[in-house]
C-alpha cells in the first residue's frame, strides 16, 4: 500500500514537473515569437524612414542644381543668348518633371517624405493623387509621421488599384480640436471590401503589411488617437472612407 502509494506521488511529481517545464517551453517560445516580431517590425519602420530620407536628400540636391541652372538661364537671357536659354529651358523642363513634391511649409520631412513618394507612387500606377495639408504637422516627430503617412497612402493607392472605376486617392490634413485630423478616402472594388471586411491586404506579402497596420496602431496610441473607416458609395464608385484623429504632443512628453 505504501509502496503504491509512493509511486504514485513520484508519477504526481513527475507529471506537475513535466507541465512546469511544458508551460517554461511555451513562455520562452512566445517571448521569442514577440521578439522576433518586434525586430521585423523595427527593420520595417526603418527601412521606410530610409526611404523617406533619401528622397529629402535626392530633392535637396535636385532644388541645388536647379538653382544653378536657374542662374546660368538668368545669364543667358541678359546677355542676350536666345538659342542657349531655349536650350537650358529644356533641360530644366526635365529636371522639373522629376521633382517630388514637397511642402517646407509643413516644416516635417517625414511628411514631405511620406507624401513625395504617394506622388510617384501614383504616377506610376496611373492613380488620380490629390492632398492638401493644413495641419500643424511640424508638431510631431518626422519618424512617426513619415511611418504613418507611407503606410496610409500605400494601403489607400493599393485599394484604388484594384478599383474597377475610378482610381483615387484624397489626403486632407488640419487641425481639428486639439488633433491633428487626417482624412484619407480612397476608390475600392466593393467585391473586395465585402469578403474581407478588416480592410486587409490581398498582397502576397502579408507580413509586410501586418507590420504596417501594427506600425499605425502603435503611433495612434503613442498620441492618443483613434480610427475610425466606413464604406460608401459615391458618384457611382465605391470609397473607403478613413478619418484618424491624432492629439498633439505636449511640452515635456
């Protein structure tokens, strides 16, 4: 009897030891998970925040060497040099088409950045790109607002790509209340929108975008902010709608 019953104690322990090491084993592999989550996302961040800054630097420069050919121009038609001005008018006339857009006013080059490359983006893809931004900008960090931004207007353009009308995408930015308000519609295949009612990606690089979507979430609440998107039609095309409302930063936060 003492001897079943001591045995039994052993399988006891042995099964309580087995399901601490067994629970150890999962803990450990979730922090990894998490961890290794957090790396990509991080690699993500910044290799759109390289992105964005590279394409400040290339405008700075091209805003350079405009200059110059602005002044040499400026020369050539003092002194009267009618077939070399033609000649620089052209070549400025190229150098004008690839200038990104880009706002100094908004003093945020993660901004500038952001919406400088929707411009190509759009471009490219033959997608109509219309913004206007009003906001106090300059008030939030160039990294968050770039991340923001870029991760916003891929999402809108990629759902205006797949739009079977019209293809387009309207940015607005200004102050609302104490937030900065960003409202973002874009042209949808209502189709698409109604068998994956999260707004989802369909692009084979899902992860890719996980990290984006995880990236605004993580900057709304960094600011307080909240999202809000809706589906509705309008002149015959169907529109998703997105309004992000984000509180501007205070002094010593």
């Amino acid at each position: 009897m003492n001897a079943a019953a001591g045995m039994y104690g052993v399988i006891l322990l042995l099964f309580t030891v087995l399901l601490f090491l067994l629970f150890r084993w999962h803990s450990l592999q979730e922090r990894i998970w998490k961890g290794a989550c957090i790396r990509l996302e991080q690699e993500s961040e910044e290799k759109d925040r390289k992105e964005i800054e590279d394409l400040n630097t290339h405008e700075k420069q091209l805003k350079l060497e405009l200059g110059e050919e602005l002044k040499s121009l400026e020369q050539l038609l003092l002194f009267g040099k009618k077939e070399d001005a033609i000649r620089a008018i052209q070549r400025l006339d190229g150098q004008f088409e690839q200038m990104p857009y880009v706002e100094s006013r908004t003093k945020n080059c993660g901004v500038n950045g952001a919406v400088s490359r929707a411009v190509r983006m759009a471009a490219k893809e033959q997608v109509i790109f219309r913004f206007h931004i009003a906001g106090a900008v300059g008030a939030f960090p160039e990294g968050d607002m770039g991340v923001l931004l870029c991760n916003l207007l891929d999402n809108a353009i990629e759902g205006a790509l797949k739009s079977g009308g019209r293809r387009e995408v309207l940015l607005n930015v200004w102050n609302f209340r104490g937030y900065l308000k960003i409202s973002l519609e874009n042209t949808v295949e209502e189709e698409r929108i109604r068998l994956n009612p999260g707004f989802c990606t369909d692009k084979k690089d899902k992860s890719r975008h996980g990290f984006g979507m995880r990236s605004i979430e993580r900057i709304l609440r960094r600011f307080q902010g909240v999202m809000d998107k809706r589906l509705v039609c309008r002149d015959g095309d169907w529109v998703l709608e997105q309004v992000l409302l984000l509180r501007f930063p205070q002094p010593g936060s």
